[in-house]
C-alpha cells in the first residue's frame, strides 16, 4: 500500500516538474521585438554660410583704392554670391552672375588669383538712371562698363580648412567711373542631392527686383538682405543608412569613447556612410545576436528608415549613423541602451567625431564624402563633436524611436 501511494505522488511531482521547467524555458525564449526608425528632422536651409562686408570708415564705404577681406568655406560645385551697390548711380550694383562666383574649375581644383572677370554691373530697374525717378524694369546688365575695370577680386585658397579668403578691391579711381562701393552681403548656398538649393541667391536677371536687393542698389543699406540671408542660413545634413545591432556583454561591439577607431568599419560609415565592413565585422562577433542595416541609401531631410528589431530578454542595443555633410562623424547612443527600452531615444544620441579624418565646416569642406573628396587622415581618439562650428543641436537634425 505505501508503495502504491508513493508512486502517483512521484509521478505527480515529476510532471510538475517538468511543466514548470517548459514554462520557464518559454519564459526565457519570448524574443523581445520592436520597430527601430530614424527619422531625418533637418529643417533646410538655403545658404551653409552668410555675412556681410563694409568698408573700415566711417560712413562704412569702400572707396577707391580701398579693399576689404571676406572669409568662407566652400566645396566644389559651390558659389559665393554677393551684392554691392556702385554708389555714384541711382540704383546700379555689382553681382557676380548666378549661381555666384565660381571658386573651383572643371577638375575639380580650387581657383585662385584675379578672378574679376566674374564680376558684372547690373541696373535694378527701379530708378531712372538720370532722373532718380521711380522706374518698374527688370533687373539687366549696365551696357558699356566693364565691371572689372572697376573692381578687383582676388581669391586665396587654404586646402586643410576647405576655406576661401576673397578681397575685393576698388579700382575705379582715375576712371571715368569712379565709385565707392556700398557695405554689402554674400552667401554660400546648401547643396542637396548633388544641387545647389538656391541657384538664384539674391535676385534674376530679367525678372523684377526684390526689396532686399533695391535696398543695396538704391541707397547702400545692406542690413535687409543680409537679415533674410541670416534667417535662411544653417548647416544641413543627410544621414547615412543606419547600422543597428543587437547585442549581450557590458560593452558596446562598435566603438568606445576614448579609443582609436578599431578598424571594423566604422571608418567607412563615418567618412562615407558605406555600412558593408562594419556589418560583416560585428556578425562575425559571438556577443552579436542581430545586425540591421536601415535603407540603402543617404537618408534625407524630411525622410525616414525603420525595421522590426529583435532580441532576446538582457539584450542591449547600439546604432550608429553618419553625419553625412561632415568628414568624419557619426551619430551614436550614449550610454549603453537595453533593447528593452523603448520609446524616444533621440536625448540617448550623441554626435562624435571618430577622429580619423582632420574636420572641415561641415557642408563646406571639399575632402568631405558630400563633394568626392579625398580625406585629409588624423589618428586621434573617438570624442564627443565640440563647439567648432554651429552645429544643430541633435533633436533638430534627427529622431530615434523604438517601439
């Protein structure tokens, strides 16, 4: 009899279990799953760059003989636009024509020296050139004066800052048409896609002028014009496909702050946005579950990538994305996340320099990827991006959600 009840008791026991162990294993195996997206939130801007120029006197103008120095950065395919008013007319200004000046030749090579044969005179229209009385014309070309003659522009190049220094010098004294030169404004206009995003900065010829410019043209005021010029001028960014992996340890597989480049790949994404190395590197890594690679190519403003991610329960995960109009940064979490985690990552994103190629004004920089070029190398540590140029806080330029 005892063995008889002992039996069903065992048996009873056994299967409990053996259920409670199926039942955790099930436990332990649900995945944990989520939809990953980043979401380029760049507001685009016209112009990467903008400023004004005046003469060192007082009233500020630039008479003849005098010059005047202005410095900004420029890639390839780039033009510096500028206005100034021919100050012995009614309503006349010089201009480079649109798109700007050219600062770089068909080989792709910086142009330097006297580039004056760019500038030209142009009437606005708005004023009778004898009388001063309103007139309503297009914007056209003064006929008869060459604008060169009148002033000089010299181009200087420096090759490791991507950076142009142009004088600008009044040479009308002793002609027949001598002028001051008004205070004035320029402009580097933003690419996108391979284009110039405003190829008419600040006016077109044949089409009636603007207030900004008639401001330049009729009286000298610069302050207008380059106000608007202000007001659309910022650093954009395409962001490079995204690479997420999903992960267990304590350290992040891709990179750590403080450290060289570990030559898995990262490089590739942070000077190129070409994330091929980096995911055969980290697949080939025991901790690495999953590795994603969100679009195939550069993700633009207004634009987005997602995909289902998947993990285990103590999983972390890690992403990394280029800042595409940069030399060598990337956009990465910190610190560590659990793939747990879940709603807006975007205050966990930081933007770090991977410290293998010399940094240039992002948008600007000629050896940047953005404009096909060849890479000035350094060898320093992986960093937080500092305060060398005015770039847009994190949230402005992208947003990070897993849900």
């Amino acid at each position: 009899m005892k063995k008889l009840f002992l039996m069903p008791v065992i048996a009873l026991a056994s299967s409990a279990i053996v259920q409670s162990c199926k039942k955790d294993d099930m436990t332990m195996s649900q995945p944990q799953m989520g939809m990953f997206t980043v979401e380029n939130v760049t507001e685009v801007k016209d112009f990467v760059q903008s400023g004004t120029f005046k003469g060192a006197g007082n009233p500020p103008v630039i008479f003849p003989g005098e010059s005047v120095s202005i410095k900004f950065n420029a890639g390839r395919g780039q033009h510096l636009a500028f206005a100034t008013m021919y100050g012995a007319s009614k309503d006349w200004f010089f201009a480079p024509e649109n798109p700007g000046l050219k600062l770089y030749d068909d080989q792709g090579m910086a142009m330097t020296g006297d580039v004056s044969a760019q500038i030209k005179l142009w009437d606005n229209g708005s004023k009778d050139n004898i009388s001063g009385a309103a007139e309503s014309n297009n914007i056209s070309l003064v006929p008869g004066i060459n604008a060169a003659s009148l002033m000089k522009l010299d181009l200087a190049y420096d090759v490791e800052k991507s950076e142009f220094t142009l004088t600008i010098q009044n040479t009308s004294g002793g002609s027949s048409n001598e002028t001051p030169f008004s205070p004035g404004v320029w402009a580097v206009s933003n690419t996108l896609g391979g284009n110039l995003l405003n190829k008419m900065p600040f006016f077109e010829a044949g089409k009636m002028s603007n207030p900004e410019i008639t401001q330049i043209a009729e009286t000298g005021n610069n302050e207008p014009a380059a106000m608007k010029a202000m007001t659309n001028t910022g650093i954009i960014t395409g962001l490079s496909p995204v690479v997420v992996v999903v992960y267990s340890g304590n350290e992040n597989p891709i990179f750590k702050v403080g450290e060289k480049d570990r030559a898995n790949g990262l490089k590739e994404v942070a000077q190129t946005g070409n994330a091929t190395k980096l995911k055969a590197s980290l697949s080939a890594l025991n901790n690495v579950k999953e590795v994603y690679v969100l679009g195939n190519a550069p993700i633009a403003p207004g634009a987005k990538e997602m995909a289902n991610i998947k993990g285990e329960p103590g999983d972390k995960v890690a992403y990394v994305t280029m800042f595409g109009y940069s030399n060598d940064w990337f956009y990465a979490n910190s610190p560590e996340l659990m793939l747990s985690t879940k709603g807006n990552l975007t205050s966990k994103t930081v933007l770090f320099d991977d410290g293998t190629a010399m940094n240039q004004y992002p948008g600007a920089g000629n050896a940047q990827g953005l404009f096909g070029g060849t890479q000035i190398v350094e060898d320093q540590i992986i960093k937080m991006v500092g305060n060398e140029f005015p770039i847009p806080m994190v949230d402005q330029v992208l947003k990070v959600t897993l849900q």
